[in-house]
C-alpha cells in the first residue's frame, strides 16, 4: 500500500511532484503564496490549499487527509546565504511545522530547508519538539548534483519516524548518490545549444559565466539580462562575448529538473521565484526513494 504523504509549505511543487515521482501518494497540499498555489494547482490532481498554517485549526485540517508522511519546507529567507541570516517570523515557521507534526503524529517526517539552518537555535528547538513527540530523527546535507540533479544545491534534510532511534536514516541517505556530480551537458545534452551561458550573482565578487560541462550554480528566485557593463571574473571560463548567453525560465526549471511537461503559469518574476525556491523534484525523488527501500527493507 502506497504511503500518503500531505506536502506543507508546497511552493510550486517540487517536493510533491518528486515524492509523487518516488512512488509516495501526495493528498494534499498546503502553502500561504498565491502564484506559487497556481502553478502547483496546474500540475496536480490533488487539492492545494491556500492557508496560513499558524491558524489554530491547522492540525485538526491537516490530520483529516490521514497521512503517513509530512513533508514541508518551510520558508527559508531567514536562514538563507542570500538573505539577512537574522531569524524572523519565517523561522517561527520551522517551530509552528513541528508543533503541527506532533499533534498529526504522521509515521514518517521531512523538513528541508537550506543548510545554514544548523547555525540557528531555531533547528534545535523543532528536534526537541519531534523527539518529545516520539521520532527517532536523522539530519544531512544532500549536495544535489550527487542525487541526479545537475546543480550545485546544497539542502539540509531531517528526516524523522515514529519509534524509531535517532540515527536511524544516516545511512540510507548515502544510498544510491553518484560518484561524481552530474553536469548540466549530461542532464540535458545539447538541447541548450550553447557550451557556456550566465547566472546572475549575488554579487560580482562571483562568478557568473558557467560550463556545460559542470554543475549549474544554485538556481536562486531572480533572472535577470547579461548587464552590457559587464566585466569577466577571474573565475569564468570566458569571455562574455564568446557566445554567452541567460538561461530561459525554462531552461532554468529544467536544471531545478522540472519536467518539459511541468506547466509555469503567472507572471515571470513570480514564475522565477516559485522555481528558485523549490526543491528539485529529483532530489526530492532520491530522498524519496531511499524512504521506501528503508520501509520494504524492514517488512
């Protein structure tokens, strides 16, 4: 019997659409951002709710779709590299996730969220929440393009059972990953029709000219025109006049590897931000993946 698993903080729908991909029923989902809702709504059968998960019937809610799994990301700005590194009210999203965790009582839970979220106090107090509740927990951090994707992302994922004792997972998240990072060249092959193309850096202190022929940087939530000011970092492997060219929103949901049929409704900047913020499905997928065999190698 297929695990049923409710997707919180969904975004777009790069956890579900994964975990969906690993063979994990999705039933619902949940998220707070419109454009986000639209595009998951789009892709999906299942209903996607709009919904502020600090309501104080969010569990009860949650708990009438009968899930196996919680899975959530929530909001990652505060503990982000690109944002001000300072924990707000998003990362009282982290606390108000495991508290809805507890009272579920799911068999299986998964937060993701950037890795700079070990640096806070925040990750400390939603581990105290779920092993008082009774999980067994695992934490690690999954560099993407050892998992199928062709991207240097790295994200910190905990991963928690019922029953179980803490350390239970560490193993299984090593299961299956490469031995060497995917490129963007063996992911999509020549369909780009170019060998180097830009990222827009967070600032040009970076490099922003990439190869095919590695990972892609980390997708981030803005996409912006090659600047005609432009001068070449040291780092990049040409010059931007050497057929350098952006990357497409879809071509950029493809790294993030969203399939061609994955539709991407609204406007741009809203289209390129849901993107920037999902998680790969195909990390998604690997993670999920590994949940299973862990589940059939106990029966």
């Amino acid at each position: 019997m297929k695990l049923r698993a409710v997707d919180l903080f969904s975004g777009c729908g790069g956890m579900s659409l994964g975990f969906n991909q690993a063979g994990i029923d999705i039933v619902a989902a949940y998220d707070n951002w419109e454009p986000a809702l639209s595009i998951y709504s789009s892709n999906f059968a299942h209903h996607a709710y709009r919904k502020d998960l600090n309501d104080p019937d969010a569990p009860d809610v949650i708990r009438s779709h009968m899930p196996d799994v919680l899975i959530g990301g929530p909001p990652c700005q505060d503990y982000s590299i690109a944002g001000k590194q300072r924990p707000g009210a998003r990362a009282n999203l982290t606390i108000r996730f495991g508290e809805i965790v507890a009272l579920v009582q799911p068999q299986w839970v998964v937060f993701e969220n950037v890795y700079t979220v070990q640096r806070y106090h925040t990750l400390d107090l939603l581990k105290e929440i779920l092993s008082r509740a009774g999980y067994g927990l695992s934490a690690a951090v999954l560099d993407a393009s050892y998992c199928g994707v062709p991207q240097k992302r790295k994200r910190y994922f905990l991963v928690g059972k019922l029953g179980e004792v803490d350390g239970f997972f560490d193993a299984w998240f090593n299961r299956g990953q490469s031995d060497h990072p995917v490129t963007v060249r063996d992911y999509v092959g020549e369909s780009f029709n170019t060998d180097y193309y830009y990222m827009h850096p967070r600032s040009y202190n970076r490099r922003a000219v990439f190869s095919m022929d590695e990972p892609a940087a980390t997708i981030r939530g803005i996409n912006r025109p090659i600047p005609s000011t432009y001068k070449k970092h040291p780092g990049d492997p040409v010059d931007i006049d050497d057929g350098v060219r952006a990357l497409t929103t879809r071509e950029r949901a493809t790294i993030q590897t969203f399939p061609a049929s994955f539709k991407l409704l609204g406007p741009k900047t809203d289209v390129e931000l849901a993107i920037g913020n999902a998680v790969p499905p195909a990390l998604a997928r690997f993670l999920a993946h590994n949940m299973i065999a862990y589940e059939t190698d106990r029966r």
